[in-house]
C-alpha cells in the first residue's frame, strides 16, 4: 500500500518548544487520527505538512513528491480544513466558489452546490451571518469540491452538533473506499477518531509517542485498577504509565489480556483514546 503523506525525522524549534523528529505515514485508503493535548505539536506539524512555515529539519513526501519543491503540483490534490473559518465574513458561499474555480482545475461546481444542499448552508447568506458551525460545513464543502485525494483536516468537527457530525465522518468514511484517497484528522474528539480511524498518531511534547492501529490499541490496551497494597507486589515494566487516584492506583499497559494471566483476579478494563493519552499525559513512568 503506497503512502499518502510520509513524514521522517520533522523538526521545528521554537523558544518554548521543540517539534523533535516527527516520523509517521498516513496509507493510502486510511484515516490517521493525530491526537495529543494542546500544544503537544499537532498543528506545528500540520503547517510544516504544508509548508506554511519552514521547518528545521526532516522531509515531508505527499504523494511520493516532495512538499517544498511540488508544493503546488500537491495543493492541486489536497482539500484542507483548520479549526476556524479563514473565508471573509463579506463573502457569500457563491463567492468562495467563483474564486476557488480559478484555483482549482478539478473545481465541482455541481459537487459544491449538493455539499450546499445536504449541509443546509444558503448561497446567498453573509458569511458572517454563519454561526461557526455552518462556516465549518462551509469550509469542508470547499476542501471537498474539487476532488482531492487527501484530505487534512485540523479540528474538523469542532462546533458541530452530534447529527451533523455523525453526517460528515460518513462523508470520510466514503471517501476513503478506495486506496486513492486518505485522510489526516487532528481531532479532540477522540469518539469521532474511535468510530472511523484505521491509524492513530499521538504526540506529545513534540515528539511521536506512538503511530497504532487504532483496532490495536482499543483491543489490546487497558487500565489496570488496584489499591497500594496490590500496587506495589506489580511489575513496574509490565506498565507504561500510572497514577495514585483517591482510591488506589490506575495504571496503563499494553496487552491487557497478559496482564490478566500475571495477575489473576486483577481489574482490568479497557482503555479509550481519552484513558491512553490522560495516562501519559498525566502518568508516572
């Protein structure tokens, strides 16, 4: 399966923060959930993804091609969404598309105007007159309509309400169906990333924690319950990270099901996205 996006070794230094050798691939055909807290580096990767900022080090490839020299050759084949409305609240949506036909070759003018009608959004409405989520919904018909392969997608359904987002994840479940099309989807909404990622990518402080299948980590990954007493008679190599809780000790390991073989009677429950990424946030090591 060909890369969509291969990321090696990205750096980016600033004062306060490091982006440390960033290396993950989005395939071709998936959805990659890139999840970490706030300031972990998510969107300092993402502008490096597309060269909105120089970066220090590393390379990026989209397509195969390399992001700084093809830049425009891969913009051409990209749809892309931030976490805000970038389009001028003077605008109507029958204005972004004239404008976007004359930046894209492969403009739907037909696709956009269906996008209009499913997500409810008039042509002819200020589009400071929006509220944020239909600019939202506005942007992601815009990403959409001029057939990208890839989409990257920084807090995408951020401001949406349940229907409507349960409507646009569908939306990238279809258009990844084939090998031909992928998605990169920085998310806080670790349920969106649960219902329809194939890959997860968690950074933290600037570095690449993991890159995992997301069926790997729901199966296998748990959260081992304990109080003091039973706490310390475990192995502290069989855990990843853990914390004292008012009632014991919750910790994160990587194959429940072995860990419930070395510790029979253990409580041991799965873990989400939100329980992985608090535990090595918040944990000890």
């Amino acid at each position: 399966m060909n890369n969509m996006i291969e990321v090696e070794n990205l750096c980016k230094n600033y004062p306060s923060f490091q982006l440390r050798n960033v290396s993950f691939s989005v395939p071709g055909g998936s959805i990659v959930g890139f999840v970490g807290e706030n300031g972990a580096g998510k969107t300092t990767t993402i502008k490096l993804i597309l060269n909105e900022i120089k970066r220090d080090g590393g390379t990026v490839k989209i397509f195969g091609l390399d992001n700084i020299r093809d830049e425009c050759k891969i913009k051409e084949q990209i749809g892309v969404v931030f976490d805000e409305s970038y389009f001028h609240g003077e605008f109507k949506a029958g204005d972004i598309a004239l404008i976007l036909k004359r930046v894209f070759r492969n403009w739907d003018d037909a696709l956009f105007g269906e996008y209009l009608l499913q997500f409810k959004l008039p042509r002819n409405k200020l589009i400071k007159e929006y509220s944020k989520g239909m600019k939202m919904k506005l942007s992601i018909a815009s990403a959409l309509a001029h057939h990208p392969r890839l989409l990257i997608l920084d807090e995408a359904t951020g401001g949406l309400d349940p229907i409507v987002r349960s409507e646009i994840l569908d939306i990238f479940l279809g258009f990844i169906q084939d090998e031909n099309h992928s998605v990169l989807f920085s998310s806080h909404i670790t349920g969106d990333l649960e219902r329809i990622a194939d890959y997860v990518t968690f950074i933290h402080e600037g570095k690449i924690v993991f890159n995992r299948s997301k069926d790997d980590l729901i199966d296998q990954f748990g959260i081992l319950k304990c109080g003091q007493q039973d706490f310390q008679k475990v192995d502290k190599s069989d855990l990843l990270r853990w914390h004292k809780t008012g009632f014991g000790y919750e910790a994160l390991v990587s194959d429940r099901n072995l860990i419930r073989r070395k510790y029979p009677g253990a409580v041991i429950d799965t873990a989400t996205i939100d329980d992985i990424m608090l535990l090595y946030v918040k944990g000890e090591k």
